[in-house]
C-alpha cells in the first residue's frame, strides 16, 4: 500500500467531514458515523477490504478491553448518586458551608465536585431544582448560577475520568487513569473558576426568560448523611490516586493492597457499593431498575468508544504519523496540534465525547513526532485535547439546550453568557496545560 501525502491527507479530511456531517447534518448516531469514516478512509488509501476490517475488529476490541468496565461502572454510580439523592446532599452541604452571600460560587463548587462521578447534562437537571432556589433566595439572576453551574460541570466532564471522553483518550493514548485524575483535576480548577466570573459579569448584562417547566425528580425518602454522599465520590478518587503514585513492591507487603482496590474498576465498583449504602429501602426490582438503566446508558457510550477506537486503528494502519513526521514540522506544534484538532472537531459537531475520541485517533500516530511519546507528554496530550473539547459550545450541543431549557435561558443569552464561557475556559485550561508541562 503506497500512499501519497496528499492522498492521505484528502481522506484524513474526508473521514472527518463524513462525521461531522452525519452526526451534525443529519444526526446520525456517532457509531455509525465513525465506523462509515473507517472505511473511507482505508478505501481511499487503497487499503484491502480485509486489512481494514481485521483493523477495525482490533480497535474496537483493544479498547473494550481497556475501557468497558470502567465505562460501565462510572456510569453505574453516577446513577445510583442521582437516585439516592446524595448529589442533592452534597450541594445542599457545599451551601450551607459557603452561604446564601456566594451563591455563585457554591453552584460552581457543586457542579465542580458532582461533575466528577455524574455526566454533565444529568448533574445540571438533578441540580436544577437546587439552582432555581438559591437564585430565587439570593434574589440574582439565575442565568448567572446556571451557567456557574453548568460551567463548574463542564470543566471536570472534559479532563477526568470516568467520563468517556477523557477515559476514552487515556485508553487511546495510553495514560495512567490515577495521574489524570489528579492532574485533571488541578487543570480543571482555573477552568471553574473563569466560569464563575464570567457568570458572574457577564449574567447581570443578559437578558433571561423564566422557563416555566420545572425539573420533576423522583423521590427518593429520607436523604442520606454528609459523609454518606460524599465518599463514593471520594474513596475512588484516592484509591486510584494511591495506586498511581505509590511504588508497589513485587515482594509483598500492605502496599500491595492498593495495587488491588485502586485498579480503576475495583475502585469504581467499591464506590457503587458505597453509593448503594446511601439508599434506604432497597427492593430487587429496585436495584434491578438501576442497573439496567446503567447498563443501557453505558452501552450507547461504549459503542461510540469502541467506534473511535476502531478509527484510530485503521488511521494507525496507514502510517499516518510516518507521513506527517516527513512533512510537516509537528514537532514546533507540539501539545498546540491536539488541542486545535479536538477544538474544530468540537465546534463542527457539537459532541464533546465524540471529538476527543476522534482527535485522540488521529494524534495517537503522531504522539512521537509532536514530541509527546513520553508519559508525561502524553498525560499533558490528553489535558490538551480535553481543553479543546470545551470549545465553542453552541446550538449543535446538546448539553447546550439542556442548560437552555432547564434554565430557561433564551438561545441569544445563551450564546452570549455560555457559549463565551466555554470559549475562555478552553483557553484558559491549555493555558494550565502549557505551566504544567513546565513544573511536571
């Protein structure tokens, strides 16, 4: 298969074209639009049809392997946290320890701290209700803590794991899940807090519509304890951590404890059964109804996952980053390349999920001619992708018109106060990326 540069490239391009198209355009499901570029892309580079099929069965199930289980456990507990109300808790808590006086700031905080388990669009409907409220109490606009809040969920939904995005990008990449976390969460700080001011100046000059649905939840009895919500959050968050950053000896020892619990799955199913124990009351068909909601949420995440990992492989199959590395200097773009790819990707189509996953597929190849084959570029790699993944939120978002609905912000102000936000945070988050590169 002998490819030129320039062939390359046009079918690089058409690929891309072919999922923002069908996935913007005509709101095809991304599985379907990523395993339709697989093969223009493979065709066009004159790729037999049973290379790129072999390609695509490799993809699809390398990153199975690697990802499933984490996919499906995150998005277990993030279910289960909604159901038993202890996001509720956790907010309702960060609160009362900020005061009605930093109303903003607390919607930023509790978006920053649920968003760690919870999806972006679930977090801000279960936290709608709670949102409504503190505005009302405050007597402030709630555009301005909506958009805090939707902005402290967006900052950790693009850097960290367990959502798929970042997961994803990991498994493509190949980066430590523990040392993402944490670093994630250090990259995803200033990116809440520009979120917070901006609402902050920017919501008192827009003009708002009440929406006049109000968000129905389903009622859950007596709310857990503090702590009781808090650590199925939390104990994943460390165990994960710990096993990351300690050295486990071969020979033995209680290190080797954390070589187990803080093995990513473990960790997660440890925080499902501590989220369970936030419940009371629990029935089979209970608990039956929760799982199976998890399981086919989760399923329509991995398809588009194991989709993207399916693209990376076949664009692997090409020698792409061979091709770029002798014509293009990569090398002076560095952590720049990812970041703009993720960025257009995101802008075009709307999915944030969708244009890390594909952007990691396509930067995999290059990973050593933009500089970045070590541990630590790669980790930082990820973090650019998740910065450019943020930007530009607008109509072809869905989470976009959640925050508009539930909120009942009208599209203008929406442009105005969120799609701005998400401007400044993605900037503001390579940014951090670029310092961290230089104190890693």
């Amino acid at each position: 298969m002998a490819t030129s540069f320039t062939q390359l490239i046009i079918c690089l391009f058409a690929g891309v074209a072919i999922i923002v198209l069908l996935t913007a355009r005509f709101h095809v499901h991304a599985f379907f639009a990523l395993l339709i570029a697989c093969f223009v892309v493979g065709l066009g580079v004159q790729m037999p049809f049973p290379a790129i099929m072999d390609a695509v069965k490799d993809g699809f199930g390398n990153i199975m392997r690697s990802l499933g289980l984490i996919i499906v456990l995150g998005t277990t507990l993030g279910i289960i946290l909604e159901h038993t109300g202890s996001t509720k808790v956790l907010a309702s808590y960060i609160l009362k320890l900020v005061g009605d006086r930093n109303a903003v700031l607390a919607m930023s905080i509790t978006g920053f701290i649920i968003g760690m388990p919870i999806f972006c669009d679930s977090g801000f409907i279960v936290l709608n209700g709670i949102n409504k409220s503190l505005a009302k109490r405050a007597g402030i606009s709630v555009a301005i803590t909506s958009v805090a809040l939707a902005t402290g969920l967006l900052s950790v939904h693009c850097l960290i794991p367990p959502h798929p995005g970042a997961t994803s990008a990991a498994g493509i990449i190949g980066v430590d899940m523990g040392k993402l976390i944490l670093i994630g969460i250090i990259a995803a700080l200033p990116s809440m807090l520009l979120g917070n001011l901006w609402a902050n100046y920017a919501g008192k000059r827009m003009e708002f519509i009440t929406a006049e649905e109000e968000v129905i939840t389903e009622a859950v009895g007596k709310p857990p304890s503090v702590i009781k919500s808090f650590l199925p959050v939390i104990v994943p968050i460390i165990l994960i951590a710990v096993r990351s950053f300690l050295t486990i000896e071969k020979s033995g020892g209680w290190l080797n404890i954390f070589s187990v619990l803080g093995e990513p799955a473990i960790a997660l199913a440890i925080g499902i059964l501590l989220a369970f124990n936030c419940g009371r009351n629990w029935t089979r068909s209970s608990v039956s109804k929760q799982l199976q909601e998890s399981a086919e949420k989760a399923g329509g995440i991995l398809v588009i996952i194991g989709a993207g990992g399916a693209f990376g492989a076949v664009l692997a199959a090409t020698k792409i980053g061979e091709q770029f590395s002798a014509v293009l200097p990569l090398n002076a773009l560095g952590l720049l390349f990812p970041f703009l790819i993720t960025l257009i990707l995101k802008t075009a189509q709307g999915s944030s999920t969708v244009a890390i996953i594909t952007a990691a597929s396509i930067v995999q190849p290059l990973l050593a001619a933009l500089g970045l084959e070590t541990d630590k570029g790669k980790l930082l790699c990820v973090l650019a992708m998740g910065a450019g993944s943020m930007i530009i939120s607008h109509a072809n978002d869905a989470y976009f018109w959640v925050i508009s609905k539930f909120a009942g912000i009208n599209m203008k102000s929406m442009l105005k106060i969120y799609s701005i936000a998400t401007l400044l945070m993605g900037l503001v988050t390579l940014l951090t990326v670029y310092l961290l590169s230089f104190i890693m």
